[in-house]
C-alpha cells in the first residue's frame, strides 16, 4: 500500500510568495538609488587619490620624510583686510586628507574662501573649489547632490535593510557551500540567480553593517527631531553639548599680537593625549585673544576623538576633553562614522570595501535584470514595467557611463576654466539622465546595458592612457621619486572598473534570452498552436 503524501502545511506557499514579492519590490524600490550611492560610495573609499589625480601633475613632487610645517602653511594664506576677526579652519596631512586644507570664515562665521597646500613643500595647490572631484563622489553618496537628498538616501538605505532580511529568511535555508561557490555557469537565468545569491550571503555582513549605518546617518535628523521634541521639550541644546562642545566664551580684543609656534602646540597636544591630530581651528586669527583648539583621534583606537585648546600667545592650555573622557552618544556616532567609511585600517580595508561596494552594485544589478528578464517573458506584464527598465537601465548602465565622464572631464578641463566644477558635475549629470530617458524610451534594456556599459568601459580604458600621453614626463618623474602611489591607485581602480564593465557586456552578450522587448507580444494567430 503506497504512502500517502504528506499534506502541505497551510500558508507556507503564501507566505513564501509574499516573502519572495516583498524582496523583489523592495529591491526594485531601492535599487536605482543604492546602485547609484554605491558606486559613488566605492570612488569615496578612495577620495584623497581622488582628489590628487585630479591635482596632477600639480600635486606630484618630492616626497621625502619631511612634511612642511602649519606655521608656514599659515604665513601663506592670505587674510583680506574686510575680514577683520578671521576664524579658520585646517584639515591636516593625513587619514582625512592628503594635503593641507584651509579654510577661512569671516567674521559672521560664513564660508568665505578655501586654500590648498602641498603636505611636503608646503606650495600652494590649484583652487580647492575648482578640483573638487573627490568631494564630488562623497556628496553623491551622502545625499544624491540633491536638496533633502539625504532622506531619499536613507529611505532606501532602510528598504535595502528590509530586502535584506526578506532575502534572508528566503534564501538561508536552502543555501548550501557548493551553491555558494560553484555557480551554475552552463544556465543563463540559473547563473545570475546564483551569482546574485551567492553575492548577497557572502557580502551580507558588509550589506548589513551598510544597510543600518546609512539609515542612522541619513536620517539623523529625523531622529534628533523626534528626541528634541518628544523628551527635552524643544530644547536642542543639550543634545548639541553632548555631540559637541560648547564655544569657549572668549571675545576678540580687536589688537593685533605675534602667536606662538602653532606646530609646536599641536605636537604638545599629541603627545600629552596620546592622540593623531586631524584638525585645528583656529579663532581671533592674528588677535591678542587668538586661541587653538587641536582635534585628534586616540592612538589605537577605533572612534575614540579628542580634543585639546589652548591661547596662542602664551600657550596657556584652556580646555582639554581626551579620548578616553568621551561621553558614549559622541562615542557611539564616531564608531559607526568609522565603521561606514572604513578609515580605521588602512589602504587594505579601504581596498576591500571599495570590491565590496562594487559586488553590492553587481548584485543590485542582476536583481534587477532578473526581475525584468521574467516579466519581459510573460504575456501579461505589471504597470510601470517600462519605467522600471528604464530607471534599472538609468541606473547602472548609466552610472558607471556617468563615472567614467566624469573622471575623463576632470582629467581634460584646465583648472582655471571659469565655474570648472559646473562643468565637471555636468559630465556626470548629462549621461546618468540621458540613460535613463534611452531605458524608458527604448524597447530592449539590455541591449541598452550592453551600449551603455560598453562604452563606459572603453572610456574607463582610455583614461590612464590619457595620464601618459597629457603628463609622461611628470608622471615617470614621480615614480622614479616614489611619488606616484595616488596617480597608480586610480588608474588600477580604472582598469578594474572597465574589465568590471567589459565583463558584464560579454556575459549579457553570451546569455541566449535576448528575444524580450517591452513591446506588447503579439497575438497568436488563429488556429495556431
């Protein structure tokens, strides 16, 4: 007597369906956004090479042990008469940046004027406001260099958190180590969908720890909102003075006076916190009651920051908050802000994440591909079909088209063209939106994706031919004098981005389903079939 099956528990099919829909609509809500924040998160991973490539061959000289000193950083910048109580601000050599930057405020506080330094000769830079590239590329992961953008960024942020675990709890339990790691290559649809599993469970504690730090960031403000009004009635103030202290009461004395050596109060403060300085600010600049404060992170410390002021004409030490005094909000805001950007450890871990930010990027896209590929193959097809090609087209072919535009605009504007950095954004802008009208307008997405990112990929190529034929001279100069590590790394990162590119164009040319379009299929004709 034959066994009978085992009945099927109630609700499974349905909750697995509902799960399995969830995860789609989450990721395609997202998807053109993360991709975006992404790829600009991965270029970010690298921003002070960012910023020096575009600096080249301005930027390449000398690199000996010696590092030029503040003071004649200082002497150097230039105070205009209408700014009477000058404030300034001075981003350090170092893990923030590779140069020295000044910025100078008037005396309302507003930005009026911002200066760059090389770190070793101590020679000023080409106009930081001009070669803004790298800052660029942080903006746009920040907050799509869109106004409110940041609380579009978090809101995909939090539907990418989402998707996560819906993906989780769907594809965990049937997961294996040779479904990981032994993709089936000779299936087309079977390839992605395991190239896009496989990418998703081993970056996931890379997705995750992404997914939540963007949320709390993006929408910080929300929450700040939410605790001034709902638990301190409105009054922010303490909130502020546990994130930031509060301004030393001290008044200009409107009486110009000679400071002391402001390198040797830095290293003062180094040493007596055990602390690596990364900034300085300085008030009254050039005043009687000039004062400095020395911003710096522990030595061997993930997040813990410090900070130390002192008066500049007698060296008078004013306030000291060390490290290890740090109240755990502060704290717990700087653990997560090094978590996400991955300054802690090094070229190594800025390496990983940008490979991991650029797998998030190809596991966004063939989502996506997948997703269109199954409805494309089907006689009756969701709303908005047509716009979600177009903004997954948009997005990723698009993006990295935009990527490559950008960087060859900013290796072939000059400096001094007027509103450079107008221009710059513009070649980033124009491609990404003219994508994304090709992908609505146009009936096949991937040949789309194959156009765009072919492209992409032989302009990717042509950029560090362009660094040798525009500079060889400057550039064999500085690596025969060690000097072109900043230049190397971008250039590798270029060829990585189009073998990344050229790649996805041979697998999306192999793959046999190409016959779907977004035309509407055609009826059978009668008596067919």
């Amino acid at each position: 007597m034959s066994a009978k099956p085992a009945p099927a528990k109630p609700g499974s099919r349905g909750g697995t369906a509902g799960l399995l829909a969830s995860h789609s609509w989450l990721g395609l809500i997202a998807s053109w956004v993360l991709f975006l924040v992404f790829l600009a998160g991965a270029m970010t991973m690298f921003k002070r090479e960012v910023d020096l490539w575009e600096k080249a061959p301005d930027y390449l000289g000398s690199h000996s042990r010696a590092v030029a000193g503040l003071d004649g950083v200082l002497a150097a910048t230039q105070v205009p008469r209408e700014v009477a109580d000058p404030h300034i601000e001075v981003i350090l050599p170092g893990r923030m940046s590779a140069y020295y930057q000044v910025f100078l405020y008037d005396d309302a506080g507003d930005f009026y004027r911002a200066t760059a330094f090389h770190p070793v000769t101590g020679a000023q830079l080409p106009d930081p406001e001009a070669t803004g590239l790298g800052e660029f590329f942080e903006e746009f992961h920040k907050e799509l260099y869109l106004p409110g953008g940041h609380y579009l960024v978090g809101v995909a942020s939090l539907l990418m958190f989402l998707g996560l675990l819906t993906g989780l709890v769907l594809h965990w339990p049937k997961l294996s180590l040779s479904a990981l790691f032994a993709p089936r290559w000779g299936k087309p649809r079977l390839r992605w969908l395991d190239l896009h599993n496989s990418l998703g469970v081993l970056a996931l504690p890379f997705h995750l720890l992404m997914a939540f730090t963007g949320t709390v960031f993006s929408l910080t403000l929300l929450l700040q909102v939410l605790m001034v009004f709902g638990r301190l009635q409105g009054d922010e103030q303490p909130l502020r003075e546990l994130l930031f202290a509060p301004p030393l009461p001290i008044e200009s004395a409107h009486a110009p006076a000679p400071a002391r050596s402001i390198d040797a109060l830095i290293s003062k403060a180094s040493q007596q916190w055990d602390m690596e300085p990364v900034r300085v600010s300085i008030l009254h600049y050039g005043d009687r009651n000039a004062w400095l404060t020395v911003h710096g992170h522990g030595h061997g410390s993930l997040a813990q920051v410090g900070q130390a002021s002192y008066r500049l004409d007698t060296g008078e030490p004013l306030r000291t908050l060390p490290p290890h005094a740090i109240n755990a909000l502060a704290h717990g805001n700087e653990v997560l802000h090094r978590l996400h950007y991955g300054d802690f450890g090094g070229f190594g871990l800025r390496l990983i994440y940008f490979l991991l930010a650029i797998a998030t990027c190809v596991l966004i896209a063939t989502g996506n591909l997948l997703w269109l590929e199954k409805r494309l193959s089907q006689r009756v097809r969701p709303r908005g079909l047509r716009w979600v090609a177009g903004l997954s087209v948009g997005a990723c072919g698009g993006g990295m088209l935009a990527l490559a535009t950008v960087m060859l605009a900013a290796r072939t504007l000059p400096v001094d063209v007027p509103a450079r950095m107008d221009w710059v954004i513009g070649a980033f802008a124009a491609p990404l939106l003219a994508a994304c009208a090709l992908g609505v307008c146009s009936a096949r997405p991937r040949r789309d994706l194959i156009v765009l990112l072919g492209i992409a990929g032989a302009l990717f190529l042509l950029l560090p031919l362009l660094d040798w034929v525009l500079m060889g001279r400057a550039l064999w100069a500085a690596l025969v004098a060690g000097d072109a590590a900043p230049m190397a790394t971008i250039e590798l990162l270029c060829l990585a981005l189009a073998a990344a590119s050229l790649g996805t164009v041979r697998w999306l040319r192999r793959d046999p389903i190409r016959a779907a379009t977004l035309s509407r299929p055609a009826a059978a004709a009668p008596g067919s079939g």
